[in-house]
C-alpha cells in the first residue's frame, strides 16, 4: 500500500505505477482539509470545531460498513453539508472500512517523517554520497533492533506484548456461544476464524493483531 497526500502530481503517478487500489491518503492531511468546511458553515468555535473532528475520525476509523454508516449519519444530522464532503472526497482511499487493501490499521505514515529527519544532514550531498550515508545509517539501525529482539521475552516487543495484554483483558465482556461464533454482551453476533485470522469485527485483519474476540476462542478452546 502506498501512502501519501493527494498532491496533483502524485495522483496520476502512483495509478499507472501501483494502481490506485494499491494508494491510500494521509489522514492527517485529509483532516487539515475538512476542518476548513465547519467554518464555511458557521461553525467557527474551536471546542465546536474539535467534536466535529472526533466525528470525522469516527468515519474515518469505523472497521465495518454498518459502524461507518452508524458515524456518518451522525455527522448528517449535525451538519448535512460535512457529511457531504466526506461522501465526495474518494472514500476508498482512506476510509478504513471501504479499503479494499491492507493498510495493517495504519492511518498516517509518521515513518516517513521520521526518515526525513534522520535524512536532513545527507539532503544536500550529490547522490552517491547521500545514498552511501543512508545505507551506513541504515546499518547501525538494523544491528541496533537486532540487539533489541535479544531482550524479547515472548518473540515480540514489549509495546507489541502490552498491546496483547490490553486486549486480553477486554475479553471478559465475550461469551463463546459456538465453536467460531461468539455473542457480545450487546447481542452483536461475530464470527472468528483462527486458521484465516479473521474476524467480523475486522480489526484483526487492519491491525495485524489478534482481537479480543479472537482471544476469548483461543482462551475457550485452550490453544
């Protein structure tokens, strides 16, 4: 998946390159963008202003269909127009529910912020130079993870292993009614299938990670 903002000459590159299925936008440069429209209509408060931007990141972030139709109608009842500008802007490039490839729950590429930062000083060096300095730093980089993975306990960091922990302790509100098919407190229906890793809730296939749904079969079923 290729990430960047929608600049005009980027656009047409990275369709006939990649193909634009493969390209999916910022959603940070996406933000700074509809934040402009509230005060287009008349909403020009900034304790305003930050409600209707917790409801765009609803829409955006919404893993299923029927939760981004749940977050987009509520936007449409405070403020058609707003809704309009998301309905209008290419959802299947950021929306995570409308993604038709993987974007592993990543809605912004701070990655590559970082490498310019860690680039600024080789940026005015001619080409050679700068590409024999990123592969030198590059390699001081690497041996510094690898001493890193050493220390991990479980085969996965610790950021990863809290990650895990956290949501395992979410499982307490899942009752396994079926093998697979489990019933949430709230009478959603899900249905987890371990040998595709995936789940209903969708967030194991955008994370990566196992969900709590998933957990609860794992711990049922003694895996």
């Amino acid at each position: 998946m290729i990430m960047s903002d929608r600049q005009s000459t980027l656009l047409p590159a990275v369709a006939q390159v990649f193909r634009k299925e493969y390209h999916s936008y910022f959603l940070r440069c996406l933000t700074e963008n509809f934040l402009k429209e509230p005060t287009k209509h008349g909403i020009c408060k900034e304790a305003t202003k930050q409600i209707v931007k917790e409801m765009f990141y609803r829409v955006a972030h919404a893993p299923t269909v029927g939760e981004y139709n749940v977050a987009l109608d509520e936007m449409r009842c405070y403020k058609a127009e707003l809704a309009t500008w998301v309905e209008e802007n290419e959802l299947g490039q950021w929306v995570a529910s409308k993604l038709t490839k993987e974007r592993w729950g990543r809605m912004n590429n701070n990655v590559i912020e970082s490498w310019n930062n860690w680039m600024r000083h080789l940026r005015p060096m001619p080409v050679l130079w700068l590409v024999s300095g990123h592969l030198e730093k590059l390699e001081k980089k690497m041996d510094q993870h690898k001493m890193e993975m050493l220390k991990w306990k479980n085969g996965v960091e610790d950021r990863i292993e809290q990650k895990l922990a956290d949501t395992y302790k979410k499982m307490g509100c899942i009752a396994a009614v079926e093998c697979y098919n489990l019933m949430l407190t709230n009478s959603r229906r899900l249905v987890v299938k371990l040998g595709q890793q995936t789940c209903t809730c969708r967030q194991w296939q955008m994370r990566g990670l196992s969900c709590y749904h998933a957990l609860a079969v794992i711990a049922k079923a003694n895996l």
